[in-house]
C-alpha cells in the first residue's frame, strides 16, 4: 500500500484517515521525508510545526 500525506500536518500514514490530527486531506503527490524522533528538541521539528515523533513528508501537493 501507497503512503499517503496528509496535507493539515504532512504526516505519513497508509491509513485512510492521518492518525496524528484526524483529517482525512491526503495526498499521494509528496516530496521528501523526515523522521522526527525528539520533537522537544528537534530545530526541524520547530520549524515545520512538528509536535509529535514520526515520518512526515517534506512538501505535500
């Protein structure tokens, strides 16, 4: 199955709905990806409004 990204928190998931925010916006067109594994202390994690751990996708279309 396709990763799909939600295009409210560019999160990553296989589901029909993004687990982390609940929106069912996703997208199959996305670029790049980041894996947050401290967002507490992450500069990218704060840069791109990141609050939870995870894979998220760079740029979502």
């Amino acid at each position: 199955m396709a990763l799909k990204a939600c295009r409210v928190c560019n999160f990553l998931t296989e589901e029909r709905k993004c687990p982390m925010c609940g929106s069912e916006d996703l997208s199959l067109k996305w670029k790049g990806v980041v894996i947050i594994s401290d967002s507490e202390r992450s500069v990218i994690a704060k840069t791109m409004n990141i609050a939870k751990n995870g894979k998220y996708a760079i740029s979502v279309e």
